[in-house]
C-alpha cells in the first residue's frame, strides 16, 4: 500500500487541535512536537508539516502530501498517530 494511502485525516486533524492548544504560538503557526502547524485565511485548509514532510488537507478531507521520501512520509505517519494516543 502507498503510504500517502495511510494518511488518517481525522487523526491528522484531531492532532493539528491538539498543536493549537498545546503548541508554541509564533506568528501564524504553531510549533508542537516537531511539527509547524497552521490554516490559510479563511481556516478551511490545513497545514501539518514537519522538517521533511508537508501534509495539505483541504475542504471534505481531500489531501496532499509533499515529502522527500516514503520512509521520512513513514514516521510522519508514525508521528501522528503517536501524538494522537497521548
């Protein structure tokens, strides 16, 4: 399976909430366990990034991912889901 096909937009966003609330607030980002954070104007799209990967999700969860490898997309993935169990 590809591993972008991996990608859980729920637990995605659910971590972006958490980084809101639980995040350092410099300008219009929020840094949160290695992850830089943040909406466009208007808060419909998403941005969850990581030094090497950049997660994009749009209205009705579609998404894109930017990464420089599968196995750097792997422990974003693996990132996520860690920070969502906490």
């Amino acid at each position: 399976m590809d591993a972008e096909q991996k990608i859980d937009v729920k637990q995605a966003l659910r971590v972006f909430d958490r980084a809101t609330k639980e995040g350092r607030k410099e300008g219009n980002e929020w840094h949160y366990q290695g992850l830089a954070v943040s909406t466009d104007f208007d808060g419909y799209t998403v941005f969850i990034n990581s030094p090497k990967v950049k997660l994009t999700i749009f209205f009705h969860n579609k998404f894109s991912v930017d990464s420089t490898s599968s196995k750097e997309l792997e422990e974003f993935i693996r990132l996520l889901k860690k920070l969502d169990s906490e």
